[in-house]
C-alpha cells in the first residue's frame, strides 16, 4: 500500500551569515525511509531571507555547494551589506519599539539578494538518492547570535489539481510598486483559507500564477516592510547597480572626482560579478557582454528572476486540519515595474492535493 504523505518539520542553526545546509541529511536522521517511500517532496522556508533554488537550476549547478555559494555571491555584491537601505536605517522604521530596534538585524542586503537571485520559499524536488536539497540562508547569524530557523517538508507520490480560480488584484496609480497580497484590504488570505476548509484540504500547495497577458510584472514572497517594499525595491527596479555603486563611492576620498570615480568603479567590479556568475552557472563566455549589456540597460526583468509564480505549501501537521505553512514575516507579493491600463493584474490560483 502506498504511504501517505507526511510532513516534517526540521530546525536548522547557521553557523554563519550565508550557508547551505543539507536537509535531505536531517530529513534521514527523521525518517531514515523517507526517500525510499515517496517520489516527492515539497519543501517550505518560513523565512524571507533563506529559500531554496529549484531542482532544475541546483542540478544545472550539479548540486555544487562552491558553484551555488559563487551564484549567491555574484548578487552579493550587486546588494552589498551596509549600503544606503532604507530598511536599514532603524530611526525610520515607526513599526518598531526602541527595543526592538536594538536588535532588529540590519539586512535590507539580504532581503533583495533572496529577491534578484530567484531563491524560493517552497520548492518541489523528485527524490534522487544522492543529490542534496539546500536550504540556502542569507542572514543566519546576527552579530555574534546565531539565528533559529525552520523548514517544513512534505513526502508524496502523486498530486491533483482539484480546484482553480481567478482573482484580480487591484495595483496602485504609480508605474513601479507592490501589493501584499496578506493585506486583509486586500483579502486573498482570507480567501484561500475558506477554499482550503472548504475542500477538506491536508496536505498539498496553493500555486499562485500570473495570467500569460501580464508584462512587467512578478510574484515573490518575501517580508512586505513598508520602506523595503516601497523604497529599496523600487530603488533596484530604477537602477538595479545604485547599491553596488554606492560601495565604491564610499570608499573615495575625493568628493569633487565621485561621480566618475564610481562609475569607472561600477564598471570594473561588474565585470567581476558577471565572470563570478558565469563561473557559477557554466554559461559560455561569449554571454558575457550580452550579460553585461543587459545590466547596464536598467530593466530589472533583464535579470533579476523575478517569478511569474509562487508556490504555498498546505500542511496539517498531525491536526487533521490543513492550513498554510507561512512564517511570521511571509507574504506572497505581487510586484510591478510598469503600469498596465486598468491599474489590475490578473492572478491564477491552483488547489492541489498531495497524495
């Protein structure tokens, strides 16, 4: 008989600020059957600055641990500790007491990098024997204070899509700009919640998908700060290198030379960013002025990977009851980088039970 889908929920302690965990190990140490049960599985990070790439993408890379921390690292330093975040800058954030701005971790860096590298919050992997899944974390310590995180994993054998809707999410009056989608004004969690209770729901994923028609456009889940989501991102969306030109500024002494300094700056240290990617990803060096080409021609959707989907996991971890695997600071967010003509966008939401 086939066995039923189970989750798992693993705790994880970095050991540094970016690292890659392994947990297929931990999932053995669980359950030493695991993979040998279940054809899939699904893994989910409750966080917004620690993901996981997509199997096609880590198998690309062989699974590499030095390839996959070279990717991260060319994004790095595109979106480099320090640099001028809004985010970071905690006498601005109103939404934090004095103590917590104390301790709250300075990591706007970390944020974008999970954003531009296209890390994801829940990934779907066949099961191979041998190949690692990483659970890759962009900000695991705080200082001297090593951060506490967690994962949930779900085995499977089959899926079915058992329900299908469409929801059009109103966008604001400026061009470039985000809705999180788990506003109540809004009310898309409300709604996926009464369609998961609704179909008896226990283990499975929400996709949400944007419509085929939209442009400049794109799905993340990531934490919805309001100086992040409205200053810092868009800032990336104008100009995806301001950051990285910022480091170079900063190291000059010679206020009346900056502004060509940095950009001569800009320029040689992108070279090393694009070869560092290309290393990372094997692509072939006659890309790389194409690649160069598309930074310096400003659109973000050149290169950041940016999704046009996202997934949520459903789990009812031994209650009997599904609900959303979310973290305390996740919201799937819908971003735009042009204004369409109705000031709408169209959102395809997928059911799926897990099997």
């Amino acid at each position: 008989m086939p066995a039923k889908p189970t989750d798992i929920r693993l705790t994880l302690q970095p050991e540094s600020r970016v690292e890659l965990i392994d947990v297929s190990e931990q999932v053995k140490e669980k359950d030493a059957e695991f993979f040998e049960s279940y054809r899939k599985s699904a893994y989910a990070s409750h966080h917004t600055t620690a993901g996981f790439f997509e199997q096609s993408f880590a198998r690309r890379l062989k699974h590499d641990p030095e390839a996959l921390q070279k990717y991260v690292g060319s994004f790095k330093k595109l979106f480099p500790p320090e640099a001028d975040y809004r985010h970071d800058q905690m006498e601005l954030r109103d939404e934090l007491s004095d103590a917590q701005k104390l301790v709250e971790p300075r990591n706007a860096d970390s944020h974008l990098t999970y954003i531009g590298a296209g890390l994801e919050n829940c990934v779907t992997y066949l099961n191979e024997r041998k190949a690692p899944v990483y659970f890759v974390d962009l900000d695991g310590t705080n200082g001297e204070m090593r951060r506490t995180r967690k994962t949930t994993v779900i085995g499977y054998n089959h899926e079915s899509i058992v329900e299908e809707e469409i929801l059009r999410i109103p966008m604001g009056k400026h061009p470039i700009g985000s809705v999180n989608l788990w506003d109540p004004r809004v009310g898309v969690l409300e709604q996926l919640e009464e369609r998961i209770k609704s179909l008896g729901l226990e283990k499975g994923r929400i996709s949400l998908s944007l419509a085929s028609d939209e442009k400049s456009t794109g799905l993340t889940v990531n934490e919805y700060e309001t100086l992040l989501m409205r200053h810092d991102l868009p800032d990336v969306l104008k100009n995806p290198l301001r950051f990285m030109a910022q480091r170079g500024v900063n190291m000059l002494r010679d206020p009346g030379a900056i502004k060509e300094k940095a950009k001569d700056y800009m320029k040689y240290d992108l070279v090393h960013v694009v070869n560092e990617f290309i290393d990372a990803t094997g692509l072939s060096e006659t890309k790389v002025e194409r690649i160069i080409d598309k930074f310096f021609q400003v659109p973000a959707d050149r290169f950041l990977r940016m999704k046009r989907k996202v997934d949520l996991i459903v789990a009812d971890e031994g209650t009997g009851e599904g609900r959303i695997v979310n973290g305390t600071y996740q919201s799937p967010i819908l971003v735009q980088w042009r204004r369409n003509e109705d000031r709408t966008r169209t959102v395809k939401v997928t059911f799926t039970r897990f099997e």
